[in-house]
C-alpha cells in the first residue's frame, strides 16, 4: 500500500508542477477561482462586469469604472439585494482616494431581437459614484466559512486515513 502511495505522490507531484508551468498559471487560477466562488462579494462584482449591458453616465470612462470594480466589496449595509431592480452599493479604494459605487442590477429583463422573439438578458445600470466617502470594512465570512468547511471535511478524512493506516499495520506485522 505505501508502495501504491509513492506512486500517487509522485504522480500528483508531476502533475502540479505540469499544470503551474507555462505562461498561464493554470493551477493558481483555477485555486483563485475556487476560492473566488464561494465569496458573495466576487460573485456580485463579477455578475455586474459581466451583464449584457452597463449603462454608465458620461462622467465614467470605462477604465475608470474596471479600475473602480477590480477590488471593490460589497457595501452590506446600503445595498437592498431583496428588491427588484437589485441595489448594489461598491466601495473601493482607488488611486488613494476612498471610491464608493452605486448600480442597479436588472435580471432577466426582456427584449424583443429582430425576429420578433423575446429574449432575456442582465443589465447594470449605474446611478452615482461618490468620492471621498467612509468606506465600510470588508466582511471576511465567506473565507472563514470556505476554511471551516475545508477542516469539516479534513478532519475526518484524516482520522479516517488513520486508522485504516494503523489496521494495515497491524494486518501486516
């Protein structure tokens, strides 16, 4: 069986160092990206880059709001996630500057396309941006949340790789 083990390791140990090689990062990305998933401010920001449209008054060119999305949170206290559209309140800091962006999130809203057919699809809309505001702190629950949920599983598997361990020992001598 520790024979088999090495195998595994070595195998795993290729592996990684194939995958984190190379222009891309792949084995860092895909990490982040888990990471990433369970984080509900991430996600939010992401949805809004990401939605069909983004209306944006004249005052925000468009590196100026990637640079404002790239890094912001989700103010918890000043959105409304409950009601339709949704309100999302940014807050980032920005060039030494305290940055804060409201938007509201349309989903699933309907469109005609040119063959008459209903289409759905997300539109951001952004409503202020305020500078020199208190920005709110950061919540860290969701990576708290990713870690318990990471020993929950560990601390088993662990206790379990043990014991069957200690009985292959004991088969063996």
């Amino acid at each position: 069986m520790f024979r088999r083990f090495k195998f595994f390791a070595a195998g795993a140990l290729i592996s990684i160092l194939l995958l984190s090689m190379g222009p891309e990062n792949r084995l860092q990305d895909t990490f982040y990206a888990y990471v990433d998933y369970f984080n509900p401010e991430k996600r939010v920001v992401s949805q809004l880059s990401l939605s069909d449209s983004i209306v944006v008054f004249p005052e925000i060119s468009e590196e100026d709001l990637n640079n404002i999305l790239k890094g912001a949170w989700v103010n918890n206290v000043l959105s409304d996630k409950d009601s339709y559209p949704q309100k999302f309140v940014l807050d980032n800091f920005v060039d030494g500057e305290n940055v804060r962006l409201t938007v509201q999130f349309f989903d699933m809203e309907e469109k005609k396309d040119s063959l008459a057919n209903l289409k759905r699809y997300s539109k951001s809309e952004i409503i202020s941006l305020e500078k020199g505001v208190e920005l709110s702190k950061r919540s860290y629950k969701s990576y708290f949340s990713l870690i318990g949920m990471f020993l929950l599983i560990m601390i088993p598997v662990y206790f379990f790789t043990r014991r069957i361990i200690r009985k292959n020992r004991l088969h063996e001598d």
